[in-house]
C-alpha cells in the first residue's frame, strides 16, 4: 500500500518517533510506502505531501516537534472540504491514512473513516485527556518540564518570602497540573474539573506562611473560580471552536496578593511544556503506538485507534476514543488536597 502520515493538533514531545516506527517497520517487515502529509489536516485538503521513507526518519527518535508541521485545520469547517482529501488521495495514489493527534485531529479521522476513508488513529496530546487509553505520549515530557519548573521556582519563592503562581497547559483536564504540582510539592493545585474558591486559595497561602514557607500554587489554564467564568485574552474561536485560553495565573496573583498582603508573582510555562526531546517514557510509548499503528494499517483494520492500557498496546474504535474527554477523577484530586496549605 501507499500510505499517508500526518501529525495535527499541538505539536508534542514524541511525535517522531511514532513517524519513525510506522515507517521503519512498514517499510522494512511489510513493505509498504509512505508520503508525509504536512501541517495536518491542511496536507491532505490541499495535497501538500512531502517524501517519507527510512532516510527521511532517521535521527529523529529524540527530536521534539515534527517533521512533518502541523495545524488546527479543520476540513468539515471548509467548502468541499472531505471531496478535495478524497480526489487528493486519489491523485497521489494514497491508499489510506495514519492520523496521529488529539481530541480534534482524531475526531475528523473518525469522521472520515465513516465517510469512507481508510483511517487508522494514533494518540496524541500533552493534555493526557484522550479516552480510551491510559497515557498519551507527550504527557509525561510536559509533567518533567513543569516539574522541573517547580522545583527551581521554590527557592526563589523562599529567598523573596512571595507566592508563585504557576500557570501551565489543561484547558478542560488537569492532569498535567495534579501530576506536576504533586511531584512538584505545590501547596496548592487548580483544576478545570473543579471551581475553586480563592477566598480558600488565599486561606491556604498564609496557613502556609504561618509555618515560615513561601507557597507555590499551580492552576491550570482552564480552571475557573466560583464567582466567574474562564479567564480569557480574548474570544477569538480556532477551527474547531475553541477559545484562546491564559490569564488564570496573573488574575490569580493579584487575587492572593489582595487578600494575603503578600507579593505574588506568575509564572505562566505555556508552550515551553510542549517543546523540546522526548523523555524515555514517550520516546518508548510513542515508538509501541507506532509500531502497532502500521500493523493495524496492514491488516487493514480501518476506524481503530492504537491505545495503551495496563501496559498493553490494543485497537480500540476511533468513535469510542473520542466519545469523551478523560478528565482528573474528583477522588484523584482529594489525594492531592493532602497537602494543601501545609
């Protein structure tokens, strides 16, 4: 078979090496072909392809990004958008499709694996929100990242007697910021999945002053107090209708530093969580997704997504995958609590 690639969504840590397994493997145990798709969705909606076969993957296990761009275009929000993948397919000789993102990349695939395209799905998201899989590649680079953040944030915290706000990636599940912030020894952790109440926030941060300790507070940018709504930059939708998130963090520090008497600064990590090498858990997941991927692909096993559970790697159909976010369990965030303000 001829068989196209693409990478969308936010790019992550890991997605080259999925790339390189499907495509070493496919190549050299099955014998098979491959055109890169660029920047997404957008690669096969306007035939922008680029040539992938084992010279072309070799060296980028540990790179971050991908090689092949990515975007957020969304082809069922474009004029004749399934018709123009389809007659594109067709003209480049492409037998079938290896999708590799998130929420939104996956939940077009699964349209067009409905609509009659040869689709096989491969996890991807920073965010750890995907159902149907235990972890998705990208997420634990992104916690070590955030981690790591944390841990050279406490020192300045204690040297200056101030609250840090740390601000990182979660729009509608916290799984990066309870993952980080318990790994981190954050006093305080702020999740989509729950409103807080910073009158609560503020209590913790000088309980934990009481005992001579500068308070780190983590919130991820979806999570919202009791009294409003998401804080925004602005209400500019992307194509798939999501709004630009940030700004928790700063509107949080100023909040506690009104209600504490002390100063706070924020510390928004942004896409720095996103760039950079692979750590060894997803530089091997990604690989064990790929390589699963292409076998999936050659058996033609079409509308399936490759996931990890238990320590397994299995097909589960795409419909099924993208159903639902996978978001914190309120009992995850009670372990979490523990720990809150002391």
């Amino acid at each position: 078979m001829r068989i196209g690639v693409l990478t969308g969504g936010g790019d992550c840590p890991g997605l080259n090496a999925v790339i390189r397994a499907v495509v070493r493997k496919g190549v050299t145990n099955y014998g098979h072909e491959f055109v890169g798709f660029r920047d997404g969705w957008k690669g096969p909606l306007e035939g922008l392809s680029r040539p992938l076969g084992i010279a072309e993957v070799r060296g980028i296990l540990p790179r971050g990004g991908t090689i092949l761009g990515s975007s957020r275009t969304n082809p069922f929000k474009i004029e004749n958008g399934v018709e123009r993948i389809k007659e594109n397919l067709a003209t480049q000789g492409v037998d079938a499709l290896i999708a590799i993102g998130g929420e939104d990349t996956l939940g077009v695939a699964t349209k067009l694996h409905e609509l009659g395209v040869n689709v096989v799905g491969v996890p991807k998201t920073i965010d750890n929100d995907l159902g149907a899989t235990d972890y998705t590649f990208g997420f634990d680079t992104a916690v070590n990242i955030a981690m790591e953040a944390i841990d050279r944030l406490h020192t300045t915290a204690e040297s200056h007697h101030r609250t840090l706000v740390v601000e990182v990636m979660g729009r509608h599940a916290g799984w990066i910021a309870l993952h980080a912030g318990l790994a981190g020894g954050a006093n305080v952790i702020l999740l989509p999945e729950r409103q807080f109440d910073v009158h609560q926030v503020a209590g913790y941060v000088e309980k934990r002053f009481q005992h001579q300790y500068a308070p780190i507070v983590v919130v991820a940018e979806g999570a919202h107090p009791l009294e409003g709504q998401m804080v925004l930059h602005n209400q500019e939708l992307d194509a798939f209708g999501h709004v630009r998130l940030g700004g928790i963090g700063q509107w949080l520090a100023e909040q506690l530093e009104a209600k504490t008497g002390k100063e706070a600064r924020t510390v928004v990590l942004g896409h720095i969580q996103r760039g950079g090498t692979p750590t060894a858990f997803d530089r091997v997941l990604a690989t064990r997704l790929g390589l699963q991927a292409i076998d999936a692909a050659h058996e033609g096993d079409w509308g399936k997504m490759v996931a990890m559970q238990s320590t397994d790697i299995v097909r589960v159909p795409l419909a099924e995958a993208t159903r639902e976010l996978k978001t914190v369990p309120l009992e995850r965030y009670a372990e979490a609590e523990v720990f809150f303000g002391s």
